[in-house]
C-alpha cells in the first residue's frame, strides 16, 4: 500500500442510534488524526484501531481527534 491508496470511508452508519463506523487505509504509519464531520454533534470516540494503537480520543462538536503520546 502506498500513499495514494490511502482513504476514509463511513460504513454502518444507524441514523436512529446516532452511530457509524469510521474506516480508514493508510499506506504510512499514522501517529494521529483530525476528523470535523459537518453538521455532526459527536459525543464520544472509541474503539476499532485507534484503541489498538493506544490512541488518545477526544470530542468537541463536530470534531474528533486522536493521538498516540
């Protein structure tokens, strides 16, 4: 995988629940993320391969944001 293959994409996306799934590629290691999804009121972040890599997430809005220390 290369840099051109990388990509985000939102799948399982529950409307009633509120919830959807953040996917992502990435062709370089990641040390962290920046995320605004307009018109959004994220209230919290878990899970998937940011919680496998140890990141840090937090939500403010329509933002989330992850990191590794």
């Amino acid at each position: 995988m290369n840099r051109a293959d990388a990509g985000v994409s939102f799948v399982n996306v529950d409307t009633d629940a509120g919830t959807m799934d953040i996917m992502f590629n990435s062709g370089v290691p990641i040390a962290g993320f920046q995320l605004e999804i307009e018109g959004a009121n994220i209230t919290s972040a878990s899970g998937g391969s940011a919680a496998d890599a140890g990141f840090n997430l937090s939500t403010n809005g329509s933002t989330v944001l992850g990191f590794s220390l």
